[in-house]
C-alpha cells in the first residue's frame, strides 16, 4: 500500500534527524500544524478514552477518504498525534485497517521513545478512527 504525501513528507523529515533531540524538536513544530479543534469540537463526544492525556478527535469522510483532526493539551503528544495524522490521512476505511502503528513510528525512529502509556494512547486514537471510519 502506498503511503499518503503527508507520510512520505514526515518519513523525509524524520529522516533527516541524527539524534533523539533533533527528533524531538522536529515532532513539537509537526505538533504545531495540527489543524485546531474548534472550542465546541473539544466535548466529552471527540473525546479519546484511553490516553493518559486529553486527546479529542474530529473525523469526516469525503468521497470514501477519510481526513481527521485532533488536538491535545500535551506538547508532545500533539506531534505524535500530527505524525499520526499525516499516516492516515485520506485512506478509506479498509485501509484503516491496515495501518500499523508499531511499525509507523519504527519507520519515523520515533518507537524507542515512546512509553507504554503513550503508546496505549496512540493505539486508542487509532481505535477511534476505526471505529468512526466503521460508523459511517
């Protein structure tokens, strides 16, 4: 399966960082970008149960391809999730399905630090996405 531009944008840039703290850094400004919930799309409905931290998450389906938006309180949390985002972003519903986590971040040299808390977290906003992309 072919991966979104986004993704090979991020897997580009992810690329170009020799150490954890470049990582880092790059993950903050990618957290930036996040497309801002409005103060109504932050309700306890676009609430993402299961992360340690307060997560929201819009979906909307167009023409078969799903585009989300999310939004943390955690700095780097919004970067995981803007790396998250660029992964899926546009895939159909099946292809949802087949978007591995573990291996995302393995790719972006992200994996080794992420905690298992996080990484509960992530897999949470990966299960939601899902199951809006179910619903619909």
């Amino acid at each position: 399966m072919s991966l979104p531009s986004s993704a090979e944008e991020a897997l580009d840039a992810f690329a170009q960082c020799p150490g954890w703290e470049q990582r880092a850094r790059l993950l903050m400004q990618w957290g930036e970008r996040l497309t801002p919930l409005r103060p109504e799309e932050r309700d306890e409905a676009n609430r993402v149960h299961g992360c340690e931290s307060q997560v929201w998450l819009v979906g909307e389906v167009q023409e078969g391809h799903w585009h989300f938006r999310a939004a943390s309180d955690a700095r780097l949390l919004r970067g995981l999730l803007a790396v998250l985002l660029a992964r899926v972003d546009g895939l159909s519903c099946s292809q949802l399905g087949e978007v591995d986590l573990t291996d995302w971040f393995n790719r972006l040299g992200l994996s080794r630090q992420l905690s298992p808390s996080r990484s509960n977290g992530l897999n949470a906003v990966l299960q939601r996405m899902r199951q809006l992309a179910a619903e619909n």
